[in-house]
C-alpha cells in the first residue's frame, strides 16, 4: 500500500510542476533558514557548558550606586574571593582574574616583540575551577609562583614553534620576565573566555595585595560544592559587607554602612551562573564582548515564522488546487476508498514533498553557511558527522510533512463523492475562509519583519551620524605607545610634520568606550558621604581636548603656559551638575589615588567640557573628569584628509625608526566606534537577510494563489472581456481580493511591531522615535510587493484571448 501511496505522490508532483516548484523551493528557503537559525541558537546557548563543573561555577557581580553614578559590574574586590573560601564551608574553591589588556611580548632571548590582545592575571586555582586541560606543566603549581606563565597551545606553537616550552621565559611589555610552566588547550570558541591565551600568575600583580574593599577589578568566580543552593548563598553577601567593608568605608569616608544606605547609595553582591554570563550579562568590566538573550529569542520566533510561513504556502496551495483532485477523491470514494485511506494517500504526498525539501534546504544551508557564518561573526558547522543530525533532520521533516499536509488532507478526504461527481458542490467555499486567514497570517509575520528592519536600519544610522561631541572620523590611532620608551615625545613632533597631520595627542583614554578609571572626589572640606562625587578620571596631556575636538562649557582646557595646572582639573557637564555648582569655575575638589587613603591630591577646577559620548549610546552620558598626567597607552593623531595610506605609510616608517623590533598597531577611531556597535550591526545585517527571505516565501504563496485564482476565473474573465472590460478592469478585479488582506495583515502587524521595536528601543539611552511614518511606509512596501506579485499573473489573465477561455462553453 505504501508502494502504492509513493507511486501516485511522484506522478502528482510530476503532473504539476509549477505548483511543485514554488511548494518544494518555498519549503526548501523555509526549512534552510530555519536550520542556520537553529545553528546560530544552539552555539549561543552551549557558551561556557563544556567545563566539568559548570552547574557548579558562579561569578560575583557588583551594583554600586554612590556619587550620582549607577554602576553595574562583572568585578569584586580583590580579597573576597579568598574571603568567601575562608568563612564559608559552601565553597569549594574560588579564583580571580585581573584582565591585562593588550601587552607586547617576546622571548627573553629575542628583540622582536609579538602583541598578545588578551592577557590575564589568574590564580594558581585557575585549573581547579575551570576544567581545562593542561597540556604541560602540574595543575596545582602551574601559577603558583611569582613571574609565570601558562599560554594557550596556540601560543605555544607562536612564540616556541615545536621547541618545548617549558621552563623558557617570555618578556612582558620590554620589562618583566615571566617563566612558562603550563600549556594549556586553546579556550573553547563557546565561551567567555574564549580570547584569553596567557594566564600570568596573580601573585605578580601587586594590586592583588591591595586587601582593598572599595576597588572592584577583579573578576571572581565561585566553584560551590554540591547541593548549595545559590539564591541562599547570596545572603552572606550581606554579612561580608558588615564584617569588612563596613570597616572600610568608615576609615574612607568616616560613614556606616547604614548612614550611605539612608542616603540612597548602596553597594550589593549577588551571583551570575556560569552558563549565563555570555547571554545574560553586559556589565562593565565583562572579560569578553557578550552576546544577548533577547536576540536569540528574536531569532527563534524569527525561525519559527520562516518555518511556518513556508508550511502555510503548502496548505493554501493544497487547498486552493483541491477542484483538481475534487473528482479524483469522488471517484476513489465511490469505488470504496475509506477516508483514512485517502488521508494517508495525501498525508504521503505532502511528507514526501517535505523530504524533497528538506534535501535541498541541506544543500542550500550548507552553501550559504560561509556567507552566515561571516555576517553572524560565527564560526558554526554543520554536523553532518552527527547521526543525531540526521535523525533530527528527518524527524523534522516528517513533522513538516504532516503539520503541513494535515488540513488539505482532511479537507479533501471529506468531500462527499456524489455531489463532487455531480458538479454540485462549491469547493471554493470550503478552504476560503481559511487561506485568506493564511494570506493575513504570512503577511503579518513580513509587515512586523519589515517595521523591524526599517527601525533597526533608522538606529544604527542614528547611531553613526549622531553628534558625540568629540571627533571620530580621520582619527588614526598608534596603539602601545609606551614601546617607544623616552621617546614618545619625540615620535608625536616628527609625526606632527607630516603634511596630512592636524594635532596630536598621546593618551591611555579614548571615547570609544574607554576602560573605566573611577574615583571619588569630595569638595575640599566637605568629605561626608553624602557630598562625594563618583567620576571617571583620565590622565590627558595639553593637546588632548583640541585633538578630539571637545567643546568647553565654560572656563578653559591645560594650557602649558599656566604651570598651576599640573593641580588643575576639569569636568565635564555631568559632573557639575552632580557637584551642584553653578559657576564650578576655581572651585576645588580633592580624591585620593591609592586605597590605603595616603595619596591625597587637591585639585582646582580650570574648565568644563561639554558632554561627550565617552560610553555607549546605550548609557547616559556620567561624570567625567580629566587631570594632566603622562599616559603614553596611545598616540591619536588627527588627519585633515589627503592620502590617509601614504599618511600611514610614512607614520609606520616613523615608528620602525625609533621603536625597532616593536611591532607597529594602528586602528582608527571611527572603527572603535563601529566595533561597540558590531554585535547591533551583526542583528540588523542577519534580521535584513531573513525578512527578505520571509517576503520571498510569502510571495511565492500569493504567486501561486494569485495564478490560481486567474486559473479559476478565466471563463469568468473572458466573459468581461467580451462584454467590454478593459486589462486595467481585470487587473483591479483580481488584486482586490489581496490588497483586502494586505491591508488586515498591516493593521494587525503594526502593533505588535510597534511594541516590539520600542522594546528593543529602550536598550538604548540614546535612540530614534517611532514615528508614524515608518508604519506607514512599511506598509505601502508589503502592498507594493503583494501587488507586484500578483500583478504579474493578473496582467497574463487579463491579455489573454477571451476566444480560448470560451471555446468550451
């Protein structure tokens, strides 16, 4: 009986190929994008699950509120940790990491350095919280002692080739030698820790000596034993905050922990799992770029909607040919064919045609996989290695298959065989209702997907020509300044003289976002709780805010010729309204550098800068304060145009010169700029390829229906076409039904979108308006396209000869 049901399903599918065709490829389109999404979901959600114990691991984050300033950090302070171990048996271990930023490296014997983007202090319990093999070296005493190393088997090969690196010293930034004593398998891609290469021991890194409770740098993870309860857990933050950091803000700011509480500021702990760090979390201080929950939600209904559009293509399709299989059914009927008889027989065409499908979709999913992967900034595969793959594929494919094909099989097996043989039963009437509910739901799914790419365009647009208040375009950035040495300095004049260079400044900070540098500072005198100000501070030299094109507010920026400036400070706007001056101009203002409380600087403010965009548009702009003070991380020159490669050239040469053997990095601030935004660039990018791709499946529906109505309609036509009906009379008469629901589809769709988008919206501080125009002009897109679609086999309806349409009567 299969053999059988098979057999008639392929002379079907041979018989119409037309329809055939826009059913397999639109199924095909459907089922490929929803198997990249699928790959894109699965490798979001597996990040950091590869670790023995990752049910187990937590890190700790930090919400602080103090000083008018809101902050929400991925660090701790660094003798929590070990804090934590000491008094509590629920933990098992702990282990903090310091991240080093970028660093020049080299073997100690070599003069050539290489640059290493991402280097982290760690403990020596490194390897006992992260289950990651080690290659070389003891897991217990790998990081235990002072000045040395564990690289990344990439590393390895990089710095030591097939040489054995162990015992073999590597230079640190031209001044520090560290000695390998581990090598470690490369971090998986699937992970927050996914950049880090080289670990150096904690115990070189001064700062973790501090036993500082107000400095939050340190990102420390929890390995707990077995059965603590998290949620329960987090309630000894609050001990550990009257044991110890009580005691510190008493010696800091001579204030309890209730007096800041009753004041409105505040400082808690609370615990992050593991597993959810990459989705769930976008604090600062984050190791690495993280992704966004809310996105993989997105891209899930979006797979689920390519999915289901391509499955209603299939069912208006079957239902709105059932007058061709009307007679067929009647005459199986009435020959003894039972119902279920008949469902299987349609129930086999519609999973085979999703086989054929599902076949190509394979095929188109793996040739667009490279394209995916580069817009996805992913590096996923298929696992076609993978029996669970297959096994997946073809259990989906038989569940399209029957969703799919369930109502036209039902719909057609219920026609009752006298009447269908007769010619008196009106099948139009039967499916109707529900393909123009199909029709409405496709092209609600485009109207919401096109509002969406249309408001995902207007923001990302917004974001790059928005005003920051700072220069980003022709700014050439010349990154590990301090390689130079002493001659920084000079290095920034000869640059200086090159005809396409403006001005120059050489600075650790940058807008773009920079590394946060926060201080507190209190008005001189006035050292309570209540009167201290939070504020980053950045060390800029004199030429700093003329090369970034800052604005002043009021009084003005470091000028060499007022020597009193070496005490002088200036603030931004933020930062002024917090401190509550109205004319801030000579007030002063004092801050410490160190946490022991022993470095106490007095600062007059000398100017106020108008506020700038020094973090992302998705926060407020805060307090921001800038000291004069050497800071050689980069040198940023401003460009005036002209042949920005030759400029580049020439700098390169420069460099070489005076820094040999010091590798020569260069980016340009535009880029930084870009690269905060690179993961709402990817989203837009991704959401634009799949709402197109939406729009095509549905149109290759309604070209289907619409050559199906013309079909059905031609006696109909011709009739008006003798009786005098113009091509432009046809065309009118066959769109209109469409057009009705396009119309239903836009106004159930712009609603949802509306409420959809401003969601995604409020993520930004800093963001367009929803305006009116855009629903409208979404809109006019989805009828525009609806009415190309169906146009095209209205107007072939509408030229045809009336003489052939009715010969036959």
């Amino acid at each position: 009986m299969l053999r059988n049901y098979i057999k008639i399903a392929w002379r079907n599918l041979r018989k119409h190929k037309f329809y055939s065709f826009l059913n397999i490829f639109g199924l095909a389109l459907g089922l490929a994008s929803c198997l990249l999404i699928t790959l894109y979901v699965v490798d979001e959600l597996s990040y950091d699950k590869s670790f023995e114990h990752a049910d187990r691991i937590y890190r700790i984050n930090a919400d602080i509120r103090f000083g008018g300033a809101d902050m929400s950090l991925a660090v701790a302070p660094d003798p929590l940790a070990f804090t934590l171990k000491k008094d509590y048996p629920q933990v098992e271990q702990v282990v903090r990491l310091r991240e080093n930023g970028s660093q020049l490296v080299r073997r100690s014997e070599n003069t050539e350095n290489l640059k290493e983007e991402h280097v982290c202090f760690a403990d020596s319990t490194f390897f006992k919280v992260f289950s990651l093999p080690l290659l070389m070296g003891d897991r217990e005493k790998a990081l235990k002692d002072p000045y040395t190393v564990v690289i990344s088997q990439s590393d390895a090969l990089k710095y030591f080739g097939n040489e054995n690196p162990m015992g073999k010293g590597l230079t640190v930034d031209n001044e520090q030698t560290y000695t390998v004593t581990g090598v470690m398998q490369d971090i998986s891609a699937q992970s927050h820790l996914r950049d880090i290469n080289m670990l150096l021991s904690m115990s070189s890194n001064p700062e973790s000596r501090l036993n500082g409770w107000g400095s939050h740098n340190f990102n420390t993870y929890l390995l707990l034993k077995e059965g603590v309860d998290p949620k329960q857990f987090e309630n000894n933050f609050e001990t550990v905050l009257q044991k110890y950091t009580a005691k510190w803000l008493v010696s800091f700011l001579g204030a309890s922990l209730d007096e800041i509480r009753k004041s409105g500021s505040y400082l808690r702990y609370s615990l992050i799992p593991l597993t959810k760090i990459h989705l769930h979390s976008d604090r600062t201080a984050e190791i690495n770029v993280n992704g966004n929950i809310q996105y993989v939600y997105i891209f899930a209904v979006v797979a689920l909607f390519l999915l289901t559009i391509a499955c209603v293509n299939f069912m208006n399709l079957a239902t709105a040919r059932s007058s061709n299989r009307a007679k067929e059914v009647g005459v199986r009927k009435a020959l003894g064919s039972e119902r279920s008889s008949l469902v299987n027989q349609f129930l086999t065409e519609s999973v085979m045609l999703s086989f054929f499908s599902l076949a190509k979709a394979v095929t188109l999913a793996y040739l667009a996989l490279p394209l995916f992967n580069n817009l996805a900034g992913k590096q996923v595969e298929l696992p076609i290695r993978e029996i669970g793959f297959w096994v997946s594929l073809f259990v989906t494919g038989g569940i399209v298959g029957v969703l799919a094909g369930s109502y036209p099989a039902f719909f057609l097996s219920a026609f009752n065989p006298l009447k269908v043989l007769k010619n008196s039963v009106e099948l139009q009437g039967k499916g109707g209702y529900l393909r123009n509910a199909l029709v409405v739901f496709q092209f609600v799914i485009s109207v919401m997907l096109i509002i969406g790419t249309g408001v995902i365009y207007r923001q990302l647009n917004f974001i790059q020509t928005k005003k920051l208040g700072f220069n980003k375009d022709q700014m050439l950035i010349v990154n590990d300044a301090y390689a130079l040495d002493n001659q920084v300095k000079a290095f920034k004049e000869q640059v200086m003289r090159l005809p396409n260079v403006e001005n120059a400044t050489v600075t650790s900070f940058l807008p773009t976002p920079s590394s946060r540098t926060d201080h507190t500072f209190f008005p001189v005198g006035q050292m309570q709780q209540d009167k201290g100000i939070n504020m980053q501070k950045w060390a800029v030299d004199y030429d700093f805010a003329k090369t970034m094109g800052l604005q002043m507010a009021t009084g003005r920026p470091f000028q060499e010729e007022f020597p009193s400036d070496s005490t002088g400070i200036v603030i931004n706007e933020a930062a002024a309204k917090v401190l509550g001056y109205a004319d801030p101009i000579g007030k002063k203002i004092f801050g410490y550098e160190d946490q022991e409380l022993k470095q106490r600087i007095d600062y007059t403010i000398i100017g106020v800068v108008k506020n700038f965009h020094f973090e992302s548009l998705k926060k407020n702009i805060g307090a921001l304060s800038l000291v004069l003070s050497r800071s050689s991380g980069n040198v940023v020159f401003k460009l005036n145009g002209g042949d920005v490669a030759r400029t580049v050239d020439q700098v390169e040469l420069l460099w070489k010169k005076m820094a040999p053997g010091q590798p020569f990095s260069y980016r340009f601030m535009d880029e930084d700029f870009n690269n905060v935004y690179r993961s709402e660039q990817r989203v837009g990018q991704i959401f634009i390829t799949f709402a197109t791709i939406s729009i095509i499946i549905g149109c290759l529906g309604l070209f289907g229906l619409s050559a199906y109505t013309a079909e059905r309609r031609t006696k109909e036509i011709g009739v008006r076409k003798v009786l005098g009906a113009s091509v432009t009379n046809i065309v009118a008469l066959l769109s209109k039904e469409f057009l009705r629901l396009i119309i239903i589809a836009i106004l159930i769709g712009i609603p949802i979108a509306w409420f959809g988008m401003n969601q995604w919206l409020n993520d930004f501080a800093y963001h367009v308006d929803l305006a009116w125009w855009m629903f409208f002009a979404a809109g006019a897109v989805a009828i525009t396209i609806a009415l190309l679609t169906v146009s095209f086999q209205s107007i072939k309806a509408a030229l045809m000869n009336p003489i052939r349409s009715l010969r036959s009567e």
